[in-house]
C-alpha cells in the first residue's frame, strides 16, 4: 500500500472516530479562544481588563470575543453609562468548561 492511501484511510478512521472531540476543538481550541475562555473563568471583565490579563491585540480579542458571543460561550454587556465600558462574561456553557481547565491543570501539573 502506498504513503497516499494509508494517509487516505487514517484520515477517514481519524474524522470516523473523533467526531466529537473534532468539533469541540474546532469551537474552543485556538489558543486565544481558550485564554480568555480561561480567564473568564473568575468572573465577568471589561474588554480592557481581558486585554490587559491576556497580551492579545484589541484586534485579535475583539475577533475572539465575537466568535465566543457567536458560539454561546460568552455573552457581552454594555454599560451606557460615561465612560461606557463593556463586560464579557461566561454564559452556561462556557461555565460548563471549568472543570475541563481543572483537569488539564492538574494533568499539566503532573506531567508537564
């Protein structure tokens, strides 16, 4: 068998058996995504605070942001009031996440 038909027939037991780990890696698992995801975990934060804690650019977080509002794992509040000032925080879903940053801590603790 050649190199392209063995890469051809792991590709598709790959996509046939990780479907579901696939799809939540493709929500969650850029590196910014789950920064903030992370860092939201303390509660709510304004947009300065969250680029602040985590060194990305206004572009870059505002990006991310959007897409977290897009897929429901962060909601975002405006506050009219002067200055006005936007607060991010976890929905019930991205709460759902928590535990799964408690494992990965502890598994980095043991083996990293």
């Amino acid at each position: 068998m050649d190199q392209a038909n063995r890469l051809s027939q792991d590709e598709e037991q790959y996509d046939e058996g990780a479907c579901s780990v696939i799809d939540s890696l493709d929500q969650i698992g850029s590196q910014w995504r789950l920064i903030v995801l992370h860092d939201l975990q303390d509660g709510e934060k304004r947009f300065n605070e969250l680029k602040r804690s985590t060194e990305a650019s206004s572009r870059t977080l505002s990006r991310v942001l959007d897409y977290l509002q897009e897929t429901e794992f962060v909601t975002r509040r405006v506050e009219e009031d002067a200055p006005i000032a936007t607060y991010y925080t976890l929905t019930e879903k991205g709460q759902s996440l928590c535990p799964v940053f408690d494992e990965i801590e502890a598994w980095s603790d043991e083996w990293l």
